[in-house]
C-alpha cells in the first residue's frame, strides 16, 4: 500500500470522551490537598495542553504548585489518581467506531498524537480503540515538544511515510487546530468535543465535522 494521505487524530475530546475521568482525578488531588473540586464540565478548559498544565491550572489563583518539585509531585497524584480511573467512564464517542471501520477499509492510514501524557495515550488507544489498527500512536514524551508545537505532528507524518501537508489533524481544540496549521496539515476539526466551535475556527480550523462520518466524505471527494 502506497497512501496519498492519512489522518492523524487528536485523543481526548476527539476519539474518546474522557472527561469525566479526567475531572474525577484531577477533584481526587483537590480534595486531598484541602480545596474544593470543580465540576465536571470545567475540565473542558483544563484538557488539551498535557498533565503537567492541567495540575497547575485545576488550583485556585494563588495557590497553583510552583513549576519544578512542587508542580512534580501533583503530577505524581495526579497520575496516581487517574491510574485507578482511566477506564471508569471513559467512552468512544458515537459514531467513531463507523468512522475508523470506514478509514480502515478504505486502506486510509489512521494515527493518534496526543498531549496526553503517552503511556496514558497508550493505555487508551489499546482498551478502548484496540479493535483498529494503528499506523503511528504518540503521547506526550520527554524531549519532544507538546502540541501545538509542530515537532510530533511532523514525527507522526514520518512515520505514515507522508509529507504533513498529506495529512489530516483532527482535533476538538485551538491547540490541534494550531498543531496542524504549524506543520502544514489539514486543520479539521469536531463540534462534538470539549472545545466551542468558534474556538477552533478561530485557530485556523478549515472544515468543522458534526458526526464523524462527515470526515470519510471529505477524504472521499478528495480522492
């Protein structure tokens, strides 16, 4: 197989719906350091910028562990606490599985990059998305860049064996929107997500998808 594009999605909020999970961890560390959780859907503006962000960014003004040892060992809790609930109601959204049947079938090459930290990115790809194959994985990794960065997203075109700009970056925030504009991907991204719409048109998004299966139409009428 010699593909002529291939898409790259983002994880959380694009694949799978991971919010509550997330939001029950990050409450976990809260509570155990004395202040009170938010509720669910305020993690909607926590996700998407990597863990280590996410712990700081969950404490109130003024309170927010200071970057080095501090920020290091909520990262630790933080981790620990998701640990015990990655799986817990974590969900693919409707309509993804067709999609990735879709992909597959097509002989169209899928991958994920996330700034979810990536043994966590793992962990998930293979419970809840194990039923494909996947052509490239990658998480958040030491020495590499978090999006919207472009060094992953070039990474991951390297590894399909494509230029970026055969590539597809799907994603649910201004962060993908940005990671694809950066390394000269296609910029499409989902309503369904944590993020609004505007917000990702406002990053650069060229096409906004409100079911899943739209996305196969596009690369179709590409063809």
């Amino acid at each position: 197989m010699n593909p002529d594009k291939a898409v790259i999605f983002d994880l959380d909020g694009t694949l799978l719906d991971t919010l509550r999970d997330l939001a029950d961890s990050g409450n976990a560390v809260l509570e155990a350091r004395g202040f009170p959780g938010h509720p669910t859907d305020a993690y909607r503006t926590f996700i998407g910028n990597g863990m280590m962000n996410l712990v700081r960014d969950i404490f109130p003004e003024g309170h927010r562990p200071a970057l080095g040892g501090e920020t290091d060992a909520v990262l630790a809790e933080y981790r620990a606490a998701y640990a015990g609930k990655w799986q817990n109601t974590t969900v693919i959204f409707p309509g993804v599985a067709s999609l990735l049947d879709g992909l597959t079938k097509k002989q169209i090459p899928i991958g994920v990059l996330s700034n979810k930290a990536h043994d966590f990115t793992e962990k998930c790809v293979d419970a809840f998305l194990g039923d494909w194959k996947w052509d490239v994985v990658l998480g958040a990794r030491e020495g590499i860049p978090k999006k919207p960065d472009p060094a992953g997203a070039v990474e991951a075109a390297g590894i399909l064996g494509l230029d970026p700009d055969a590539c597809y970056f799907i994603g649910d925030s201004d962060v993908d929107m940005m990671t694809a504009v950066n390394a000269g991907m296609r910029a499409i991204g989902v309503s369904w997500g944590f993020r609004p719409v505007e917000e990702l048109k406002e990053a650069g998004a060229e096409r906004i998808l409100d079911q899943p299966g739209e996305l196969l139409e596009l690369l179709l009428s590409r063809s």
